[in-house]
C-alpha cells in the first residue's frame, strides 16, 4: 500500500501531484511549531505568515529525516534555537500523514461506526499498522 493521494486541509480536495502541493506551518511568538497542514500550491497557500515547503520535502527517507528534525536536530547542532513542536499529537498525526502508507486514506474513515467502535479500546500502535489501515479503508469505502 503506498500512498498516492494527499487531501488538502483548506478546500479538501485530493492532490494527486505532488509537485502541486505545499507543507505550511507557522512558528509561534513562543518559538513553537504548530498548525501543519497540507494545501495546494497557490490557491489554497495563501497565508503570508505561513512557513511552506514542496509536500516531497517530507516524503522517502530524506522527508523521514526532515521531520525528525523538527523533533531534534541530535547532536550535531546546536538546539537552543530550534523551535518546539506546540502540539505533539497533531504533529504525529501530520507525521503519519506524510510517512505511514496508507494513514492519508485511512484518516477520512476514522469517525465511522465500525472503525470507531473496533478501534476504541486499541493500543497506541495497532490501528497505525498496515493490516489495521486497509481494514479501516476497506471498511469505510464498502459504506460508500
């Protein structure tokens, strides 16, 4: 399962080329990361405080790398000056978003019944694993 389609947190329409699509976010008066979002480049980006980047930035393993530098820049550089995340749970779940195959799809049927209910009294790691993922997806488009 790979994930080929992202859903644009402005207007809510599928992306299906990457190279029109922009990561955005802002830094807080407190030196915090928050409000990462996914949007179509120039309609939906418009937002001049925003801090953005091509949606490929954070895919593959140099975007895996990308996002865990948001987290820690380890031990090579200085970390005084980097910016905290704000919301670590709506960072883990942009996370999954962009690094966890299948999660894109899988989110738009989170609040459906079934899932819902199977998925209540989970662990924090089974419905992020492949096989939960295409269960929640298969679940979701069989009520559509």
């Amino acid at each position: 399962m790979k994930t080929t389609v992202w859903y644009c947190d402005a207007c809510h329409e599928e992306i299906y080329d990457l190279l029109d699509a922009l990561v955005t976010w802002r830094i807080t008066d407190a030196h915090k990361a928050s409000g990462f979002a996914i949007t179509h480049q120039g309609p939906c980006d418009i937002d001049a405080n925003e801090l953005s980047l091509e949606l490929t930035e954070f895919l593959g393993e140099d975007g895996l790398e990308r996002l865990l530098a948001l987290l820690s820049h380890g031990p090579f550089l200085n970390t005084a000056e980097q910016p905290k995340i704000a919301d670590m749970d709506a960072f883990v779940d942009f996370f999954r978003r962009l690094q966890t195959p299948g999660y894109e799809e899988a989110r738009l049927y989170f609040d459906h019944p079934t899932v819902k209910q199977q998925v209540s009294e989970a662990n924090g790691y089974a419905p992020y694993t492949r096989r939960c993922l295409e269960w929640i997806i298969d679940t979701g488009r069989a009520s559509n």
